[in-house]
C-alpha cells in the first residue's frame, strides 16, 4: 500500500492539517489510507466489512457518481478487450445498479453514512459531526451497514 507520511498536530476533534509547534502532541498520519482500512487495521472492521466497503467503493467510482470533469480522458477501447464485452457506457450502468442496489439492501438509515465514510472517505467523527450524531455512534452504525452490504455482496 503507498504511504504518504506527515506530522500533525493533535486536538480535540483529531490530527490539524497546520504543522506542529513545539511542545504539542503530535502524530505521523498516512494521507494515503483511507477510513475504512484505518478502521480495519486497528481491529475495528472484519475482513468481510472491509471488502464489503471496498466493492461499495469500487462501484461508486466505477458508476462515475463522483463530480468530474467534462471530458472523458479514459482509454480508447480496442475491439475484443474489456469486462465481458461491455462497452464503458455499460459497464457504468451495471455499477450504478450494484451501488443503488447495495444501499437499497443496507437500507436509507444507513446510506448516509455509508457515502460519507465509503465513497466521500470521511473520518467518523467528521461524519458524525455533520449527521449530528452522538460521539462515538458512527462505528457500531457503519458496522450494521457494512454487515448489510456484505451481504448484497455475497461476501463473508
């Protein structure tokens, strides 16, 4: 896995993108690693929600649901190659329906945080922060939702 190291500063709410100043608490964050394999490193996702998330993400970027630009910089596709003979157009439409399907089975409660966290990589306490949620609730809901996309999944 790539590594991008950096020094921050701690407070209340988690590491500070400004440098550290002398005498505060600091941590060495990896930029490159995102919040479900944060979790999952630290024992608090299993292997099967982890893959679970992952595939979620997979079909969010693969569905281009993200904002993008304009023009389409991919490849030019060559006769004979691609996911099962299906053209890009395709192959997104099939994306779009596992992801709208995934969250469907995790159920609408649970969609919100399972974009925020999956697909946007938020942290839990920024997206508890941002549903208004209790400290600390995030985990135990990603939780249930990852063990509901699991399952759409046929995962674990």
């Amino acid at each position: 896995m790539k590594q991008i190291l950096v020094d921050r500063e701690l407070d209340s709410t988690g590491p500070l993108a400004t440098p550290p100043r002398a005498g505060r608490r600091r941590v060495t964050v990896n930029l490159a690693e995102s919040p479900l394999s944060w979790l999952h490193a630290r024992g608090h996702l299993s292997d099967a929600q982890l893959a679970a998330g992952e595939c979620l993400r997979r079909d969010f970027e693969s569905a281009q649901l993200a904002p993008g630009v304009t023009m389409r910089w991919d490849a030019v596709r060559i006769a004979g190659t691609g996911e099962r003979g299906l053209n890009p157009t395709e192959r997104q439409l099939a994306a779009r329906q596992r992801f709208d399907g995934a969250l469907a089975t995790a159920g609408k409660d649970l969609a919100d945080i399972l974009w925020r966290v999956v697909c946007a990589g938020e942290t839990l306490p920024t997206a508890e922060r941002a549903l208004a949620w209790p400290v600390r609730s995030g985990k135990l809901v990603l939780r249930i939702a990852l063990d509901r996309v699991a399952g759409f999944y046929r995962i674990g």
